[in-house]
C-alpha cells in the first residue's frame, strides 16, 4: 500500500496531479484546498504528499488520494467515517482549508459545512453529531507549515501534543511549547493527548487565532 509519494510534478488538472516517483508516474487525485496551495508550483518542481490509498470491491482500480501534510490526510481519514460520506465524495467536498472545517465543526456551525461541494444542512448536521469534540487538534493546522525538530517537555501527554502540533500541524517548537503550557495552566490535571488538543483548540479561538 502506497502511503508516502516524493518526487515530480508532471502534470495538472482540475482534481488531480500526475507525480513521477522512482521513474514512475502516479495519477494522484487532490481535494480542491490541497489543488489551491499546487496551483502556484510551476511542473517540473519537487512535491512531497502523504497518501490515502483507497481500493475495494466496488472501485478495484486503485485509487491515490494526495496530501501535504499527515494531519491532513488524519483528518480525511476521521471525515469519510461520517455516515454517507466515501472518500470520492469527500475529495470533491473538501474546498476550504482543513482548519477551517474543523472550526466549524468545533463550534457547531454548519454554514461552512454547507458550502463544501455535495454537503447539504442534513449531511452537515451528522458530520458534527459525528466529529464534534475530536477536531481541535486539526483547527490548528498552519497556513505555511513547517516541519522543524521537537523539544521535550513534562508530561507524557504534553509531549505527544508538542510532537503532533510540530511535526504534523507545522508550528514552531517554541510556539507549541507556549501553547501547551498555557492549555495546561488553565486546566492542571489534563492527562490524555486528546483533552489536552481540545484545550489548546479553545486557548487559540478564545485569543481570535
């Protein structure tokens, strides 16, 4: 199974791109946030996508759905769980950014779930019965991500958080160590990765970020 593809950007279309990878050229299909940060490479240029593989009974032909960042693609993963709602539909629902979409589901707002391509009021109400509670971590996705090294800090939890928030949502380690200690200042005691994401989430929304 296909999880990881680096190499060079052939071709363009609407919904997809064709990568040579180790002499091999792979049709990879891209939702439309992840086309709108490809549309400015010129062919030819190095790009690097964390892969969704997707193949069953029904869609035997192998299907490669393309990602910048792993969180992305963890977020892809946590949406196609939500009832009625398969990876081929959600690559052409997926329009805005990530962050955004986690927000609005965070907070229950279904007018940005409206909008993405195919998802009408009841659809958008069982995406947030579905993934309410478990997106704050995806909320804080960076516009430019970079991927510098991670430093340790106290609690096992508090380290799993600063890991993820730099290695997979692209802040600096200097920054996801300020946001972390300040979500565990307000809340002592938090002891699993998730409450912890979920404080931080509500750290940055209460700060207008």
């Amino acid at each position: 199974m296909i999880a990881y593809l680096e190499g060079t950007l052939l071709k363009k279309e609407a919904d997809r791109i064709l990568l040579l990878a180790g002499q091999v050229g792979y049709e990879v299909l891209v939702p439309g946030f992840v086309m709108d940060t490809i549309a400015s490479m010129a062919l030819g240029e190095h790009l690097s996508l964390y892969i969704y593989y997707y193949q069953t009974e029904h869609q035997p032909r192998p299907v490669l759905i393309g990602f910048q960042l792993e969180a992305e693609r963890e977020f892809f993963q946590a949406f196609i769980s939500v009832e009625a709602i398969g990876p081929m539909k959600a690559v052409k629902a997926l329009t805005i950014p990530v962050k955004e979409i986690a927000r609005a589901i965070e907070n229950r707002d279904i007018g940005p779930l409206k909008r993405l391509n195919g998802i009408g009021e009841r659809t958008a109400h069982k995406i947030i019965a579905t993934l309410q509670g478990k997106m704050g971590k995806f909320s804080l996705i960076r516009d430019l991500p970079e991927a510098p090294a991670v430093s340790e800090t106290e609690s096992d939890a508090a380290a799993q958080v600063t890991e993820v928030l730099v290695e997979q949502l692209g802040h600096r380690p200097g920054e996801a160590k300020e946001m972390v200690d300040a979500a565990m200042h307000r809340k002592p005691g938090i002891s699993t990765p998730e409450e912890l994401f979920e404080e931080v989430y509500r750290g940055q929304v209460s700060n207008g970020q």
